[in-house]
C-alpha cells in the first residue's frame, strides 16, 4: 500500500508539472524574468539584462514555465552563427519552485527545437560547484566534453611580480593560432578552446567565431613554438561594472607567470572591476602557487556538457 501511495503521489506531481504553460517567451515577459532572478547571485544575475538581446536576436529562442500566470523557469537555445551548433543558456527556476522537474522539462524543450532547427551539436556550460545543473545536463542526455580551471581576482588587484622584460608576447590573429597550435598541440591539449564561459573548437571557423573581437597573444620561444598564450574579452555587467576574463595556456611556468602579471596590469589599466581566468591543466595547477588565488578556487572548474543531436 506505501509503494502504492508513493507512486501515485509522484503521478500526481508530474500531472501537475505537465499542467503548467510552457511557451516562447516574448519582450513583454522581461518583468517576469526579473522577478524570477532577483534572488540569484544576490541580484546580480545576468539573464534579466541579456533577455531583451535573446528576444530581439533571431538567433535566440527563449522558452518559460508560467504557473498561475507566474513565471517559474525559463531557459534559452542560442544558435551560433554559421555553425550546426547550440548552446543552452539562461537555465533558470525560481526560488520556491525547484526540485521538481523543471530545468529538465525546459532543457527537453530547448533540445526539440535545436533539432528541428537542424542543429547537430548542442552545449551546455556550468560550474562544478552547480551540482544541479550537472545533474540536469546528465538526466536530459549531454555527457562531459571539457572542463578548464577557473579563478578569479578583484580591484583593487594583489600584488604581483612584474612582467619579464626578456619576454615579448607577440600579437596574432586566430588562423595565425590555428598553425600555432597545430606546431603545438601540446600548449591545448581539449579539443576545445574556452573564452568568457564560452567554448568553441580549436579549428579555424571555431577560433575565429571565439575569438572575434579578442586580442590573442603569445610568447614564442627561438625554434617558433609557442610556450604560452592568452587572451582577453570584456564582459560589461550592469552599467559601470565589467569583467575582463582572460584565457591562459602555457606549457612552461615562467611563461605563465609573466602572463598572468601581464594581463593583472592589463586589466588594471583598463579599469576592469575583475580579472576572471579560464586555464588549461598546467596553467591551473601552476596558479594555485602564485600566492593570491583564493582557496575557493583551487579545485574550481568551469565545465562543457555536449549532446549530439544527430545520435538522439
């Protein structure tokens, strides 16, 4: 009888769940998305200013879950330009409402229509400290692509070692990278390159579509291998807030370190109210003895879910 009165109560809850509205979202469901994330990061939740982009930008489908005319999740498909590929953003529940569903329900979504919009490969980017997104990119069928180590510092920044005068890194473009890297494919190991808690492939189109608007630099050493790289894109966050987040590889130590104090006066200069780094293997096991990376950050990763479409 227990067994019985368990399985119809969680009858009755996904009955319930599936009563709730499920539909695009439109320009005047902006106050809904506010309301939704005013408690998330402590109100610092990028999604309710990147949502009014999402809707005007064909590029973006965004799709919630109303109950009682209440918005109480939402997420969003951004389809990269010129590419079979998409990423799920935005995943939202509002507090009160999670653990039920939800984020799986709107993920579901999200993959049936990246695939009737005839995308092939869809990506999904989290923390690994967010142990419910996990669970969720796992349940709704991605697996684990990449990961990169992560840290970051704050205005005013630590003190640091000052920049090599021996060393000059070298301004290139990302097709000039695409042949360093096939010179090097030691100095990125992943298949994938990340920027700005983004991914994209380390071919000429992936590069390229990355790193767009970003200043790639890298330190080569006599015989044209490149021992080091990083670079740089700015993200603004409300109106005098931004982000400079950098992406570091290095296959030699010094070399790392004359990067990260480099891009540390960079991000100074530029004002940056933070500097947040994306970082190969190496490079993350060498930050955690530059003396001022937060312990927070020691086993931090910024993670990569794929699902290929074609295959489900």
């Amino acid at each position: 009888m227990i067994s019985q009165f368990i399985l119809f109560l969680s009858s009755l809850a996904r009955t319930t769940i599936m009563s709730d509205n499920l539909r695009r979202l439109v320009i005047e469901d902006h106050e809904q998305v506010k309301l939704l994330c005013e408690t998330i990061w402590e109100g610092n939740d990028y999604v309710p200013e990147e949502f009014p982009q999402w809707i005007s930008d064909s590029k973006n489908i965004s799709v919630g879950i109303f109950k009682d005319n209440e918005l109480i999740a939402l997420g969003d498909l951004e389809k990269v330009e010129n590419a079979s590929i998409g990423w799920v953003k935005g995943l939202r529940v509002k507090e009160g409402h999670r653990q039920k569903g939800l984020a799986v329900r709107i993920t579901e979504e999200l993959t049936r229509i990246a695939k009737e919009q005839g995308l092939r490969i869809l990506w999904y980017a989290t923390s690994s400290r967010n142990e419910a997104s996990q669970l969720v990119a796992e349940r709704t069928g991605f697996t684990l692509a990449d990961s990169t180590g992560y840290f970051r510092l704050y205005r005013p920044y630590p003190a640091h070692s000052k920049p090599s005068p021996t060393l000059t890194p070298l301004k290139i473009d990302a097709t000039r990278l695409y042949d360093l890297l096939l010179l090097n494919p030691e100095l990125v190991e992943s298949n994938t390159f990340p920027l700005a808690w983004h991914f994209d492939f380390k071919s000429i189109e992936g590069l390229s579509r990355l790193l767009r608007d970003s200043e790639i630099k890298v330190i080569i050493d006599e015989e044209g291998i490149a021992q080091g790289l990083y670079c740089m894109a700015k993200r603004d966050r409300k109106e005098d807030i931004w982000t400079a987040a950098y992406t570091v590889f290095a296959t030699n130590r010094t070399v790392f370190v004359d990067m990260i104090a480099r891009s540390i006066d960079e991000a100074d200069e530029l004002g940056a109210d933070r500097a947040v780094y994306f970082l190969g293997p190496r490079a993350s096991e060498w930050a955690l003895t530059l003396g001022y990376v937060d312990e927070e950050f020691f086993e931090r990763r910024f993670l990569l879910y794929e699902l290929n479409l074609t295959s489900v």
